[in-house]
C-alpha cells in the first residue's frame, strides 16, 4: 500500500510538472499566433512594432499592466512608439492566455 501511495504522489507531481510546462508553451504558442508578425521572432521587434525582448515597460511594469497593454491595445494618444505607424490592436484573449503571454514576454 505504501508504493501504491508513492506511485500516486509521483503521478501527480508529474502531472503538475506537465500543466507547468504546458502553460509556458501555451504563451509562446499564442505569442507566435497572435504577436509574431509585428513583435518578430522571440520579441526581437520589426519595423511594424517594438521589440518585447529587453523592453523597459515589458521587464518592469507589473503583469496586469501588460496584460491590459494587450488587452485593450494602444493607439491615438495611448500609443506609446509613435515611430511605428500601426498601432497596437485589442487582443481578444481569455484571462489564462494573457497570464501566459505575460510569462512568456516576461521570460525573454
């Protein structure tokens, strides 16, 4: 009984593993899908959009700030690059992936 309750903790902790990993990939999957075009390859920027890897605002704003930026988007008078011309667009992303793309950005 005792290897059996072993066997049962080793299964969860490798599920939680798992969900862990799974979530991290989940925001470089949505990064890839939603901001690659403009942002580039791992955040290096283009000439749409400002790089996210190395970004002051991204390395030291809080992660609902970001999430908000990413959220609701920026343009007009909220557009803080004004030396791109396209404007961040409103993302239509459910709470868990913007807690995942906030990690992934965080991460670069």
């Amino acid at each position: 009984i005792n290897m059996r309750k072993m066997f049962g903790v080793g299964v969860v902790a490798l599920s939680l593993a798992f969900a862990g990993s799974a979530l991290a990939a989940d925001g470089a999957a949505i990064y890839k899908a939603k901001c690659l075009a403009c942002h580039g390859p791992e955040g290096a920027g283009t000439a749409m959009a400002p790089a996210q890897k190395g970004n002051a605002f991204i390395k030291d704003s809080k992660p609902e700030d970001i999430a908000a930026v990413i959220k609701n988007g920026r343009e007009g008078a909220a557009k803080k690059y004004k030396n791109f011309v396209l404007a961040m667009p409103k993302q239509a992303l459910t709470d868990d992936e913007l807690k995942a793309v906030v990690d992934y950005l965080k991460s670069l």
